[in-house]
C-alpha cells in the first residue's frame, strides 16, 4: 500500500509527501505538483 500526504503552502498545494517503498515506512519523499502534472499530461 502506498500512501501520501499534500504539502500545503499559504493554503495552496504545491505537492505531496509519499512513501517510496511499501516496507520501510521511514523511507518517504516529497514531489512537486508540477511534476505531478507534467507526468499526467
């Protein structure tokens, strides 16, 4: 399972804290909204 939570700044999302692997639960990292855009698109 994988799981995350949104960065927020001055009450706007600017990205996202997710896990990176399913069993180290200490092992996360931050991602860019723009990045997240770009990808979908």
């Amino acid at each position: 399972m994988v799981s995350g939570a949104p960065i927020i700044q001055d009450g706007k999302p600017v990205g996202a804290v997710t896990d990176v692997l399913d069993n180290d639960p200490t092992t996360n990292y931050g991602i860019f909204i723009k990045n997240m855009r770009d990808a979908a698109a």
